[in-house]
C-alpha cells in the first residue's frame, strides 16, 4: 500500500509531466476573413462560425499529435482596401500556415495577391468570380462553383424555364456582381434571350434611377448580380414602384438576412446558388444540431462550406506536418491543400470523413473538381425550394 506522501509525490510527478506536455506542445494557427462589422456581418459571421466548429471538433486530434490548434478570426468588412491591412497583418503572425477566407471576390482576390510572396494556403468558402482562379496562384483554391457555373444555370434556367421574352440585367458593381453579369450576359446571347438593358446600381440613387428605367422597358424577368444588402433594397424599390417582373439572382441572395430585409417581398425570388438549403445534404443533421446548439440559430450554406473548407485545410495541415515532422511551413500546407482527397460522407461514414458538401479534391488551378449549382425559389411563404440541380465539373469551365 503506498504511503500519502508516495501518493503526493506520484501526483506531482504526473502534474508536471501534464504540464511539461501543455508547455511543449507547437502552436498551430489558423484564420479566417469574413465581415464582422457592418451591412454583411450576418453572412459574413457565417464563415467564423463555420470555422469554429471545424477547430474544435479537430483540436483533440491535434493535441494528440503535440500541436495546439488555434483560430484567429479577422474583420474585413466586406472592405477590399480593409482586406489589404488584414493580409498584411496575417503575413506578419508567423505563426498562422493557413486561412479561410475571403466572403467576398474582391478582398479574396486582395489576399490572394498578398498571400502569393509567403505561399499562404487561402480556401475561400464562397468567393465565386471566376478570375480568382485564372492568376496560376498555387497558394489559392476554393470549395465553391465558380461564376462562370452560375452564369450558365442561371441563363439556362430564364431561356428554358422562365421562358423569358426579354431580362434587365443589374450589378451592384462589385467585383462579385460585375463577373456574374458578365459571364449571365454571355449565356444569355448564346440563349438567344433579350436582354433590355444592363445596368449598375449600388446606392440609393442609383436603384432610383435604375427602377425608372426598368419600369420603362417592360422586362418580365430583373436579374440582379451582387450581394444582398443592395439586392434587397432594390427588390423592395422595384416592388414599391409597381414592378411584378421575376426578380432573379445569384448566391448573394442566399441569406437568412435577405428575407429579413424584404419580408414578403421575397416571395416568388429565384436565385442560383452554390450553397443551397443545408437540409439537401445528406449528412448535414450533425452539424445543424452543434451548429444550433451553439449559436442559436439554424445555419445557412456558407456556414456548411466554411466548415468544409476548414476542415479541408485542416486535412492539409496535418499532413504537411506528418511529412514535415514538426510545424509545416506555410509553402508546404498550400503544396498539401492541393493534394487533398476527401471522400464525400453520408450519415454512414461519419466515422471515417468530414466532408458535408461532397467529395473535396482540385485542379491544379484550385478549383474544385466537382461542385453543384442549385436554382432555388422562394414560396409563397418565403421557404426556398429546390427548382433545378446542376453538378459541375472543373473541366468544364475550361
């Protein structure tokens, strides 16, 4: 039988083993950009919640391998001048091999740019435009369908559903609005659809003025390319001003906060999407529930393909420093985040991967092999159903 003070002694010497280990474990950072602050903040809080989720469903995996993982959040507010201090601000911390990120194209592209010098792996959950990918960045990829994909669900849907005899197409001049119209008005011609006119708006009086000459041209279907606090606003003038013509849009439109702004407005809404109802994915329940359970709310796509993107670039991380035998330098996660194969998971599998949005791997200019556009509709009663599914390949888009 061991006497107290052996026990005492024995205890201690466990204490300190437990707190050597905690001193010698290496720091593993990661971050993300997304807006915080300002008009965007609902979606943009999206992406930090999906993170977060990710991180701490990993962090006893990683501290099982003597690395104590970390997430660091950054505001952009949606800002691509903002994004630009971000960037610096992140190349600086050393200690960050990775980040998630951006919400929006244009301060995606921003850190793209500034990341390119220290080969900082960036997998953004939900910027669309299709330059991104078009700059040989082997340090940039993203888990979304690009615009281009949009663009041509979008004009197959107004062309062969719709049956639209003439569309007023509208930007709110924002990289991610303008490359979306852009790639809508190249499909449109191909459709043969008339296209009344085409137009960007991004405040009060330029909606105003906008609203007049959609009015004036008598188009029975408005599409509209950018994000939805100006997508409301304008839906809202267009309704006010007695315009019943289809309102239709892209991904910027798939908010929680959109209906909040428009109310009822919103009814009868098409948008394409690259994210969708997170109830059409098969194994998403775990995640609504600790999603849920966490923030109080019911989360929306970009919350799922956050949390897919971290974990892609957990994925990564872990091997580079399996290869590595310590902390991975910040060239060698973005050569992994390349090399990624993560198998799509159904409720069966969720053991063995961690994937909700699909199976993840990339083409060598990052984006992803395989990925899905979804036209949706608001009902009468403001819920979104799914009107058409379209899967795209990265080869496709070439």
């Amino acid at each position: 039988m061991q006497s107290p003070r052996g026990k005492r002694l024995k205890q201690a010497v466990l204490s300190a083993l437990l707190l050597a280990g905690t001193a010698n474990a290496a720091t593993i950072k990661i971050a993300t950009v997304s807006p915080l602050s300002g008009s965007l903040t609902p979606i943009g809080s999206e992406v930090k919640r999906g993170a977060e989720l990710a991180v701490q469903e990993q962090a006893a995996a990683f501290k099982a391998l003597g690395y104590d993982l970390v997430l660091t959040p950054y505001d952009d507010q949606a800002s691509a001048v903002l994004g630009g201090q971000v960037a610096k601000t992140i190349v600086a911390d050393k200690g960050i091999v990775g980040v998630v990120g951006a919400l929006n194209s244009s301060v995606s592209n921003v850190l793209a740019q500034a990341f390119g010098p220290a080969g900082l792996a960036t997998i953004s959950p939900a910027s669309t435009n299709d330059q991104l990918t078009q700059n040989d960045w082997a340090h940039f990829s993203r888990v979304v369908a690009p615009d281009a994909a949009q663009g041509v669900a979008a004009a197959n849907y107004i062309a062969d559903e719709l049956k639209a005899r003439s569309v007023f197409v509208i930007s709110d001049n924002t990289a991610y609005g303008n490359g979306l119209t852009r790639v809508l008005l190249s499909n449109l011609k191909k459709q043969k659809v008339n296209v009344a006119a085409y137009a960007g708006a991004s405040n009060a009086t330029q909606i105003a003025d906008v609203v007049k000459k959609v009015k004036g041209s008598g188009a029975d279907v408005v599409y509209f390319g950018g994000t939805d606090d100006t997508g409301s606003q304008l839906l809202k003038a267009l309704r006010a001003a007695g315009i019943t013509a289809i309102f239709m849009g892209g991904d910027g439109l798939d908010s929680p906060s959109f209906l909040q702004r428009v109310g009822i407005a919103g009814a009868g809404v098409v948008y394409s999407t690259v994210f969708g109802p997170v109830s059409s994915f098969s194994n998403a329940l775990d995640f609504t529930e600790k999603y849920q359970a966490a923030y109080k709310s019911k989360p929306s796509g970009v919350a799922v393909y956050a949390y897919d993107a971290t974990n892609t670039l957990l994925a990564a991380v872990r091997a580079a420093a399996t290869s590595a035998r310590g902390v991975p330098t910040r060239a060698q996660v973005s050569a992994a985040v390349r090399k990624v194969n993560l198998p799509a998971c159904f409720n069966a599998d969720k053991a063995r991967c961690t994937t909700i949005t699909g199976a993840i791997a990339f083409s060598g200019n990052g984006e992803r092999q395989r990925s899905r556009v979804l036209i949706m509709r608001f009902d009468d009663v403001l819920q979104p159903q799914v009107a058409k599914v379209q899967t795209v390949t990265a080869e496709s888009l070439k």
